[in-house]
C-alpha cells in the first residue's frame, strides 16, 4: 500500500458484555486521506464488506491517532474469522461498528446509516459509553460498572470461558 505501519493493543468491546484485547498492526487512516485525497466536502466515510456489511462514521472520528485499518493480529495475518483481509479497528466504538473484511471505503457528504441501525437497536455512533457494562438489556436500564472493566471471552475449544490478565 505504500502506508506506514503502526502496531498497537487495544480492546473490542461487545454490546453484548464481552471484551477481548489484542495486538493490531495496520495503517492509519489520516494516512489513507493524505494518498486518495476525497473531496473537502466529504464529513463521512461508508465501509462496505464482502459479507453485505456496512458502517458509516463521522470522518474525524476516523482521524483519531487510535483508530488503524488492520492487516494483522497477534503477529500474524489477519485469519478470516478476524476480518481478513482487512479490518478496522476503532477501540472507542462497540464492536458492530469495527467492521471486518472490508471492500469499499468511500467519503460522503451526508452520514448514510450503517447495518445495526437499519435492522436493530443499534446507533449510528456506536462509542462505548463508560461504566455501562451492558448497554443492550432489553427493557431495563443499562447496569453501571462499579469499578473495574467487565470482560470475558471465549477460547478455540467449545463450552470453554477464558479470562485474560486484568489490564
């Protein structure tokens, strides 16, 4: 891509409760507008994916430094259960809008809605709310997080819950 690489940790947030952190190495898209140079009216970006996914996002948040579209994971080529070939990876979003096996990127004037805000009770923006450990249950108010981060994930074997290092 002719696009420097930076690596950094970060964790996915579910809006379903689990968390996950990894090491990704990718571009920034400051970057990416820097080569393809869109139209100073473009405020919004819409990423498509070979699954008929979709997201819209605000361009600036894309600008932010801890936002990378990610071509590796852990050390290693993205597999296909993690977005390859490519994936972005927002750490202040839930994980619906980090939309995985990108096809398409294109600058917009006007915000189109994104997949989860068409067919659910999902925003547009997505940004992870501080201390709502559960902001999707149903009919009740979302539960605060009363200290530390909530977090559990699943590992390879089925039925087996992980818990990673605090951190």
């Amino acid at each position: 891509f002719g696009l420097k690489m930076h690596s950094q940790v970060s964790r996915l947030k579910c809006v379903e409760c689990w968390s996950a952190k990894a090491k990704w190495e990718g571009f920034r898209f400051e970057e990416l507008v820097k080569k393809v140079q869109p139209d100073p009216s473009a405020k919004f970006v819409y990423i498509q994916s070979a699954d008929s996914y979709y997201e819209s996002f605000a361009l600036e948040e894309l600008l932010r430094p801890r936002v990378l579209f990610v071509l590796r994971m852990n050390g290693q080529s993205l597999s296909p259960d993690h977005g390859f070939p490519l994936r972005l990876i927002a750490p202040f979003k839930y994980g619906y809008k980090n939309i995985k096996y990108i096809t398409s990127i294109k600058f917009l004037d006007t915000r189109k809605r994104n997949y989860w805000s068409n067919s659910g009770p999902y925003s547009v923006d997505g940004t992870i709310q501080p201390g709502v450990d559960h902001p999707l249950d149903f009919n009740k108010k979302p539960l605060p997080i009363n200290g530390g981060e909530v977090f559990h994930y699943f590992d390879e074997r089925p039925g087996n819950v992980s818990k990673p290092e605090d951190g």
